[in-house]
C-alpha cells in the first residue's frame, strides 16, 4: 500500500478566514516530517475563494496544493455578477478545482454546465476533482450505478485530458451524517466507476477514484484494504489540523 499514491484533500466548504492559515502551517510541518517515512500521498485543500490566493502564496513549492471548491460555467471573464472562472482561479494560484460537489448541484448545476465547468478548467490547466453519487433515495430504489453512469457519461468525455481528472464518489446520504457505505459495496462502485471511465476514455489506466462523506480519524482504518480507493475527499474533519492529521496517521498506521 505505501507505494501507490493517495491523495488527502480537505473541502473546508464556508469556513476559514485569514488567520485559518495556522491550520494549513500545522498539517504541512506535519508532513514534512511525515515525508521521512516515505508515505506516498498529496494533501490538496481547498478553502473559500477569499483565502485561496494568500493561502496559494504560503504554499507556492511546498507539500500542499490548493484549489476551489466551485467554478462558472463560463471562462475568462462575464457579466456574471458573484463569480469567479477557472481562469481567475489559475491566475491566482490555484492548482485543483471541485466540480459537481452535490451541494452545487443541489443548487441547480446541470450536466451541461458541469460539462462547462469541466472544459475552461481543463483548458486553464487546472485539475480536476469531479464529484459524483446518489441520494438516499436512489440508493433504496437500487438506482445507484445508473446514477453514477449517467453523472460520469453526461459530463466526461474522450477528448478531455483524463490526467487531470480525479473523480470523488460522495453519497449524498453519507456526506455530513457520519455513515459510510459498507467495505463490500464500496469496493464494487468503485470497481465499477473505474470500468465506466475506462470505456469513456478508451484507457486501461484511468483516473483516480476517491471516496468522500463522513470520513475521520476513526473510521479511516475500515478504508485501508479498499485497494481501488486512490484517496479521500474530507469536509468536516479537514477543518481541524489534529483531526486531518489523525485521518493520515491513522490511514498508514
Ligand atoms: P464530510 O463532507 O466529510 O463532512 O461528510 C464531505 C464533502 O462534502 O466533501
């Protein structure tokens, strides 16, 4: 397990202000000294847009990226009063991007603008972290891979470059709730994103597959034999140096 790569990535969603950064100086003495252990991962944060260029200065060649959490659907620049492009992102140093985070797409994103969003981020070389799952709802009528391959398949496409793409499967019903799916399934969906994203993109090797809802410090042990989870997306814990480091310490204990 130490040698294939995991990637930690923090979701601060609406919190933090400026002096937050003590939380990023913790987690990142943290892995300086974790390094010596050769542990092969990448701790990605992406805190509101406010912090995201001072935090990117900070951070700028050190062992955290950061990145957005959200995007426009349109790129460079608009009258679109309220918001930011993957290109004003990249310009002020972002280096990731979340897309189709659920609660964005409760709030209306639809295929075709995470389709959007996807392109001028790609275009901005901006990596993509591209978040897809069901509802409690779909998961007790058994719709979940037809869910998952319709958000996969509506969005994605061969012509994108796929090196830049990480998926992050969040259920709904498990993001915030402190449920988390059961080994077996997990390891089934993810088995089956793979094979989807491998038909879309026409490769044996294809992007990175996380798993992200409720995970923390304690419940991090039951993910460590889930060989086909490349890494974690964390909201709640990522908020707290000591709770996202336990999550690490504990994933390669
Ligand atoms: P949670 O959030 O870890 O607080 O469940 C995950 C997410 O929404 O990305």
């Amino acid at each position: 397990m130490a040698n294939n790569m995991r990637y930690f990535i923090g979701n601060w969603k609406m919190f933090g202000v400026p002096k937050s950064i003590n939380i990023l100086d913790k987690i990142n003495t943290f892995t300086n000294f974790n390094k010596r252990f050769n542990k092969n991962y990448k701790i990605i944060i992406t805190p509101p847009f406010t912090l995201i260029e001072s935090f990117a200065k900070r951070f700028k060649n050190k062992s955290i990226f950061i990145g957005g959490q959200n995007c426009y659907h349109k790129d460079s620049f608009g009258s679109n009063t309220g918001s930011i492009s993957p290109f004003m992102l990249k310009k002020i140093g972002a280096t990731y991007v979340i897309i189709g985070h659920s609660d964005n797409r409760a709030e209306g994103d639809t295929a075709k603008m995470l389709k959007n969003k996807v392109i001028g981020s790609l275009n901005n070389n901006l990596k993509i972290v591209f978040c897809i799952g069901e509802n409690k709802k779909e998961k007790k009528k058994k719709l979940t891979y037809k869910v998952l391959r319709n958000q996969l398949t509506k969005v994605l496409e061969k012509k994108f470059n796929y090196n830049n793409i990480i998926i992050a499967y969040e259920p709904i019903w498990s993001i915030g709730t402190g449920k988390i799916p059961k080994s077996e399934d997990l390891k089934k969906i993810s088995k089956f994103i793979k094979k989807i994203l491998k038909g879309i993109f026409k490769t044996k090797k294809p992007p990175k597959v996380l798993y992200g809802g409720s995970v923390d410090g304690s419940n991090i042990a039951s993910f460590k034999s889930l060989k086909e989870i490349d890494g974690f997306l964390i909201g709640g814990a990522s908020k707290s140096s000591k709770k996202f480091i336990d999550i690490i310490k504990n994933y390669y204990r």
